[in-house]
C-alpha cells in the first residue's frame, strides 16, 4: 500500500514537472523543478494556468465613448 502511494505521488509530481516544463519553467529561486515538494509544484502551476487563461480570455480594452 505504501508503495502504491508512493509512486502515485511520484506520478503526479513527474506529470506536473512535465506540465511546467511545457510552460518554460526550469527553476525558479535558484530551486529545479525536482527539488519542489508536490505542493509547490501544484501551486506553481495552478497559478500559471490562472495567469494564462486570463490572458487568453481578455479582450481589447474597452474604450469609453460619449456621444453629444
């Protein structure tokens, strides 16, 4: 059981070590991608997806208009 676990873990770290590669992360503070605990890495990259996603869904600033 222990192992199962254990290597779910690893699983999921390797995949979001992946994922963030993808996204030009390499290191960040001097730490590589395989130095992060699980938590960093997830908050890492739910925030970058955060960030892209707005990016990709903004529009054009609205201008104001006034009309005499």
């Amino acid at each position: 059981m222990k192992n199962n676990l254990r290597n779910a873990v690893q699983q999921k770290r390797q995949h979001l070590i992946d994922e963030l590669l993808k996204l030009g992360v390499f290191k960040k503070n001097n730490k590589h991608l395989y130095e992060w605990t699980l938590q960093d890495l997830e908050e890492e990259y739910v925030q970058l997806k955060q960030v892209i996603w707005i990016h990709t869904n903004s529009s054009a600033p609205k201008t104001s208009q006034t009309f005499e």
